[in-house]
C-alpha cells in the first residue's frame, strides 16, 4: 500500500491544515500511544482512500478527518478530565477547526459525530459513518500496539482458565 507521505493528491488536499500552527500543536500530545496529529492522519489517510473507492466525497473525507481530534488539552489532565473528554472533544474540535478553517456542514458532521455510538450525534452523511467506523479501527490498532503485550497476557490468561475449567 502507498505511505501517506508518497500519496501527493492526499496531501495536496490537506497541505492547508497540516501546515497550520494551531494545528502542528497536536503533535505534542498523546494519543492512544501515539501522537493525536499522527492518530488524525492515520484517520483522514484511511477514510479518505475508502471514501474514493466508493467514489464519494473524499475530499471533505481527508479534511473533516484530519480535523476530527483537533482540540488542544494538557497533558497533565486528571482522569476525570480525560473521561469527559471522550464526550465533549467532538464539539470542541467542530470550534477549534471553525476558527482556524473554512469548513462545511459535511466536514463539521463528520468531526461532531466521529464518536458515535459513544456520544449520541449520529453521522447525517455515508462519510461521516466512514470516518467514524475508521477512526474506531485505527484507534483499537493503536491502543493495542501500545498495550499489545498485555492483551496478549491476558487473552492467555483467559484461555488457560477456560482450559482448566473445562477438564
């Protein structure tokens, strides 16, 4: 598969927020063990290739998913901050990337709803569910290469006790 750095129609696409100072903020924080700016490429890259495959509206796919976690926030949040969070950053990336870009309603869906089912905004637009269904699959990748080994520990775990238990 091409890298997104190879890919120049992706990037020519998202050249304007990639660029953006705001927006190279995002790379300082972290983000299901890796940084948040590379999550949100994995995402935009991921969707925006589906979303031509099925000849839909990619190129709002590549930027509304570049933008879907575009919200500042410190790194030294509590554990509470970072539970409500889950909630709130959809509508706070939706302000963050208003005040920063000229974005459109199917842009906005796309970046209000990407948490769906968790927060209750279902997606209006095929793209949006695209987005949102990427966004979940990235997410558990990167989750799991970053605490691979101790799901692997524990599916183990589990399976030993099945066995036994089973005897």
């Amino acid at each position: 598969m091409q890298k997104i750095e190879e890919n120049t129609e992706y990037l020519y696409l998202v050249k304007h927020i990639l660029d953006n100072n705001e927006f190279q903020k995002i790379k300082n924080i972290e983000h299901h063990g890796v940084t948040r700016y590379d999550h949100s490429l994995r995402v935009s890259y991921y969707s925006y290739k589906i979303s031509k495959i099925l000849k839909l509206d990619y190129k709002q796919v590549a930027t509304g998913g570049l933008l879907h976690d575009f919200f500042l926030s410190d790194e030294d949040r509590n554990s509470k901050d970072r539970f409500l969070s889950t909630f709130n950053h959809p509508k706070r990336a939706v302000l963050k990337a208003s005040e920063q870009f000229d974005i459109t309603e199917m842009e906005k869906d796309i970046i209000r709803t990407h948490m769906f089912p968790i927060n209750l905004s279902v997606p209006k637009y095929a793209e949006s569910w695209i987005v949102s269904m990427v966004d979940k699959v990235v997410g558990v990748y990167e989750f799991s290469r970053k605490f691979g080994y101790k799901l692997v520990y524990a599916t183990n775990l589990l399976l030993i006790f099945l066995l036994n238990s089973v005897k």
